[in-house]
C-alpha cells in the first residue's frame, strides 16, 4: 500500500498517466491541457512530501498555477475540508501525505488551468482602454476638479495635483493593472495567489461597489430626467411660471429690470430643489419623506440599460464603451467652442486660472490635490483588477497606465475651460465677480448654474440636450465598471457556482442595487446621496487601498512583484516605481484619509456613517481574525509558521493550518 502511494505521488499533477513524449521546450498536450514542457510539472516527491518543481525548470513549473505564469501564482488547495487560503504548493511541514490529497489537488489544479485558459478577453486593446478611461473620467472629472482648482489657488493648484499624480496616484493605478493582468482574478479570489490574509479586502471592495451604486445611479437618475425635460421648445428651468415656483422665484435674464435681493432664488434653483427633488416636501434625515415615481422610474430605465451592456461580459460593454466612452468628448468640444464665444467667457477663464501661489504654503491644497487624483483615478474599487484580468498576458499594461492616466488628468483640466467660460458669461450677465456666481459646488454647478446658463443661450434646447446626453454617458461608464468589479470578483471567487449563470448573477445585482437605492429616490433623497457621497465611500476605499499597497509591497515583496511584471512586459520597473510602491504612495493615502478624520458630523450622520465604514472595514478584520485567532498550532515550530505565512518570501513554505469556522 505504501509503495503505490509513492507511485502515485510520483507523478506530474497535471497528468494522469505519467510524463507524455514531447520536445524539450516545445510546446505538447496532456488531458487537454497545453504544457510548455513537461520538464516543468509540479510534483511530490518521497523526500518530506514537499513540492516542487522539476530540475532546472523553477520559473516554468508557475505556469501551470495560472494558465500562463506567475512565479508565486499557485493553485490553492487543501487536503482537508474547505481550507481555501492554503497554498497548495506550499505544504512544507505536513506529517503525511495520501494519495487522496494529491488526487483532489491535481484535479483543482487542472480544473483552474482550464478555466483560466477559456477566461473571456477583450476583443480589441482599444475596448480596453476605451474601459478603463470611461470609468476614470465621471461626473466628478466635471464638477469637482474645477471647483477644487479654483478654491485652491487656480492655476497655482496644477502644481501639487501633478505632484501627487506623478508620486501617488499614477503608480497605484499602475500596480492594479499589472496585479489584475498578472494573476487574471477579481478583487477577491486575487488575494490567494499575493497574501490570503489580506482576502477581506475583496469582499470590503465589492460592499463598496455597492454602497457607489445605491446612490451614483441616482445622480444620474436626476440627468436623465433633466435630459427628457430638455425635449421642449422652452426649457422649464428658464422662468418663472410654474406650477413649482414660488413667490421669491426671480430671474436674471428678465427684459424687466429686477432687482435681485437676499431671498431671491433662480428658476433653475427652484426647478432642481423643487420639481425634481422634491426636498421641500423632507424634514431632513428623521423623515424622508415618500418616494418620487418619477426618480423611480428614471433610474429603473438607467438600470435597464445597465443591464443590456454587461450582462454578457466584456464582449458587449467593451462595444458599448465606443459610444459612452468618446461621445463626452465630442460634446465637451462643442461646448468648450461655444463657451469661448460667450461675452464675459475670459472672466471666467482668468478666474480658473490665476495662480495663488500663497496657497501653495496650506496643507490643504495639498490634501485636497491627493484626494482629487485619487477619486479621480480611482483605484481600490476593484474595477482596474477586473477590467486587467481580461487582458492577455503579455499586454503593455505599463503604457496602457500612463495613456489612461494622462488622458483622464487632461480631461479634467479642460473640463474646466468648458464650466468656467459659462460662469463667466453667467458673471457678465449678472454684473458680478465670478468668485460670487462659483459658490455652488458638486451636483449643484451642473444642475442650477450651469443649466441656467444654458437655457439662457441660443439654441438653448440643443445645448440642454447635448449636456445632459453627456453626463449621462460619462456616468454610465463609471456604473458598468463599479458592477463589473463585484460581478468578476464573485465569480471569481464562486465559479462552480455562477461561471455558467452570468446573466442570472447579474440580474440579480441589478435588482439588489436598485433595492438599496430606493432611500435616495424618496423626497429627502438628496440628503441620503450626500451622506453616501461624503462618508460612506471615501475613508472606506483609502484605507482598503492602504492596506492593499502595503500588503503587495511589503508582504508579497516588491521583488517578486516587480519579477511578476517582468515576465509579462519583459523589463521590470525602475527604482522609481519601487520607491513609490514601498513608501511614497502609502504615504499619499494617508493624507486625504487625515483631513477626512477630522470632519466633524451631525449626529445622525455619525452613526451612518460610522456603520457604513465599519461594515467594510470588518471585512479584512473578520479575514485576519480567521487567520490568527482561529488557528491552535500545536507545536513551536507550528507557531512560527503561522509568523511567517503572512511574508510574501514565504508563501511556498507555509503549512497547511486547521481553520475552526466561525459560529
């Protein structure tokens, strides 16, 4: 009996029958498989049942693991019940090894390298980087950067945004890609091949994702439902004699000469607070209020066209994406032309970009700069993983970050011409500084000031019309991305599961997603989006993405790391990719994360946005407390183990650990 044990564990895990004839470094096929050469096939051998892989051959026997390569990407397997984070080739210090064992992990073994070989990819480089900058450049790129600029020294402000781009943003959005090509998985089940105790960051992300989704696709439920009311000959916003206006209700752009005082409120004031969020009909958080049906109805239309353009994967959104992803661009032309020819538009533009050069001294222009380039990259939401995953393996992920990431800063910059022209003829208009007509920020700079601006232009239906398309594109880019992030990291991780039940997973999503955002659709809504906008997303995501430079970096090893991108592009990053990777990016996290600390709540916004963070955050918790509080080694050396199954040098060695599950 002993003696056919040692047969068997002789043998290739990845074959059956035994090592099959084929060339020294030519490519051959066993059980289906394609092996470059089966020199390089994992096996066990008499000598302390260790694993490794065949003489000469130490880099090739990885690429097995995962389809293609990867020197630490290995298939995680485990002797006994569901241990799912033991690396199956890492069992260093077990007492025994059966037959059984060896059966089970070659099958799992060869069951992920099919699957990993039919994974889907992109039909095209240029869907991908249609994707990926679809997703970074959003509503924030068209609202928030502008304001950000000019209330922090205007031109001046370029300077500590390029700053953080080039040490901190454009380099964790580098690390994502290539971590996402190389091991080919989702936010989640990743984490097996770089450190598996960091594994609850995965499931952290995709609560995440959902919490983005319970109240972005409102956002863009309010554009849709500007963009139906733009289909009139006189857009509503432009006067006064509507069901919804009030007595305070005055216009700019009278004939008659109108003297505006204190109470005065605009028709596009009126029709944003008054007819589409209802907020006068809400006393606030303690009581929202009923449901708008017509919000409703706009984001279950927003909803249905998010379903049709992922539910088959990246074939279908990557087609879509040739539309939603470049026709922002187009408009954003048009509008930037007719923003010049406007009379006052150089106020504007001289107000945008007046440098403050004091300000530079401020803390805060700093910190507001780092976090402006990180929500604006966005790494840490699972999607730059996702989307990389479903590149080949040799990809050029190295330029595809650079193009994205400049692309995305440029789009911001000159989104800023197009919104500060208007607020110069808007200024002109009024017969006021720009700085007085600028107080609005975030979704109000679109929906009050720059819609009344625009019903105030020529041809102002076509302008209202193509603005709100617009927008409407740029948001559903960032929604298909934020869902695909959960839905390939779930299937991911659950692929016997849902791998064949896609369009069922992702129906179900769509359903879970609306549910959750039926909060925001209620006549208090507004204040429910501001609480997810400020609190629910932001520290949440800074430290997940904290945690994740810190774990590839420090504990998978920035040398392994660096060999991995070797292997994909053939040169591996310079001194300075490193250095940023190590110290300086987990330094640029810390910064926005410090300012967020010291906001002060109200009440029920603290206990909100308490729960929020702390449901996201528990998640890796929850994953390090399975890992140290539920393990009972045995013996010293067992102990010692267990110290060294965190390090990334030591991911081979580790042992395979009894896990008590919780109760």
């Amino acid at each position: 009996m002993e003696n056919k044990a040692t047969s068997n564990e002789t043998q290739p895990l990845t074959s059956k029958k035994g090592i099959s004839d084929c060339n020294e470094g030519e490519d051959c096929k066993e059980n289906g498989l394609l092996i470059r050469n089966p020199k390089s096939a994992l096996r066990l051998v008499d000598d302390g049942n260790k694993v490794h892989p065949g003489q000469g051959d130490k880099e090739e026997a990885a690429q097995i693991s995962n389809g293609y390569s990867g020197v630490q990407s290995s298939v995680p397997c485990s002797g006994m019940a569901e241990a799912e984070d033991a690396q199956c080739t890492a069992p260093a210090a077990t007492t025994t090894t059966t037959t059984t064992t060896s059966t089970t992990c070659g099958a799992e073994g060869q069951q992920q390298l099919m699957e990993l070989g039919d994974r889907e990819t992109w039909s095209k480089k240029i869907d991908f980087l249609l994707s990926v900058i679809g997703y970074a450049v959003d509503l924030g790129n068209v609202w928030r950067f502008p304001y950000i600029c000019y209330q922090n020294g205007g031109g001046a402000f370029l300077i500590p945004y390029t700053i953080m781009a080039i040490f901190g943003g454009i380099p964790l959005f580098y690390m994502e890609l290539a971590l996402g090509q190389y091991h080919r998985n989702g936010c989640i089940s990743i984490w097996r091949k770089i450190c598996p105790i960091f594994k609850g960051i995965g499931f952290a992300i995709c609560i995440i994702d959902l919490y983005v989704a319970s109240y972005y696709n409102t956002i863009m439920a309010w554009v849709f439902y500007y963009l139906v009311s733009s289909f009139t000959t006189e857009l509503p916003w432009t006067s006064c004699n509507n069901a919804w206006n009030t007595g305070n209700c005055t216009t700019y752009f009278s004939k008659d000469n109108i003297s505006w005082a204190l109470h005065s409120i605009s028709p596009a004031e009126e029709f944003y607070t008054r007819q589409v969020l209802q907020v006068h009909r809400s006393n606030g958080l303690d009581d929202l209020g009923g449901i708008s049906w017509q919000l409703t109805l706009c984001l279950l239309l927003i909803f249905i066209i998010v379903y049709f353009s992922i539910w088959k994967g990246v074939k279908t959104s990557g087609k879509v994406v040739w539309v939603t992803a470049t026709f922002p661009y187009v408009i954003l032309f048009i509008l930037l032309v007719r923003g010049a020819t406007l009379p006052g538009a150089w106020r504007g533009v001289l107000y945008y970009l007046k440098p403050e050069w004091q300000k530079l001294l401020a803390t805060e222009v700093w910190v507001d700069a780092a976090a402006q380039i990180f929500f604006s990259l966005g790494p840490g939401f699972g999607v730059l993983l996702a989307y990389a995953s479903y590149n080949k393996f040799h990809n050029n992920c190295y330029q595809d970050a650079l193009v994205t990431s400049t692309v995305n800063c440029l789009t911001s910059f000159v989104s800023g011409f197009v919104i500060f022209t208007v607020l110069g003829y808007m200024a002109e208009m009024r017969n006021e500084d720009v700085s007085e007509v600028a107080k609005d920020m975030g979704p109000s700079l679109l929906f009050i000031t720059y819609a009344e601006a625009i019903a105030n232009m020529p041809a102002s239906t076509f302008f209202a019309i193509i603005f709100f398309l617009m927008l409407l594109t740029l948001g559903l880019d960032s929604t298909f991305a934020g869902l695909e992030g959960v839905i390939t990291g779930v299937l991911d991780e659950f692929p016997h599961v849902w791998s064949k039940r896609r369009e069922f997973f992702v129906l179900g999503l769509i359903i879970i997603c609306f549910l959750g955002s039926l909060a925001t659709l209620t006549f208090g809504g507004a204040y429910v989006v501001k609480l997810f906008e400020e609190y629910a997303t932001g520290p949440a995501v800074l430290t997940v993405v904290f945690l994740e430079a810190v774990a590839v970096a420090w504990f998978y090893g920035i040398t392994q790391f660096c060999n991995d991108v070797k292997e994909m592009l053939g040169f591996a990053p310079g001194w300075y990719w490193r250095v940023c990777w190590v110290a300086i990016s987990p330094i640029f996290l810390l910064s926005p994360g410090a300012k967020l600390v010291k906001m002060e709540f109200m009440s029920t916004e603290c206990r909100l946005k308490t729960c929020r963070v702390n449901s996201k955050l528990c998640c890796n918790d929850q994953c390090i407390s399975n890992r140290f509080l539920f393990h009972y080694p045995q013996k010293k050396k067992e102990k010692k183990v267990i110290n060294k199954s965190v390090a990334p040098e030591m991911i081979f060695k580790t042992t395979v650990l009894f896990v008590i599950p919780n109760q």
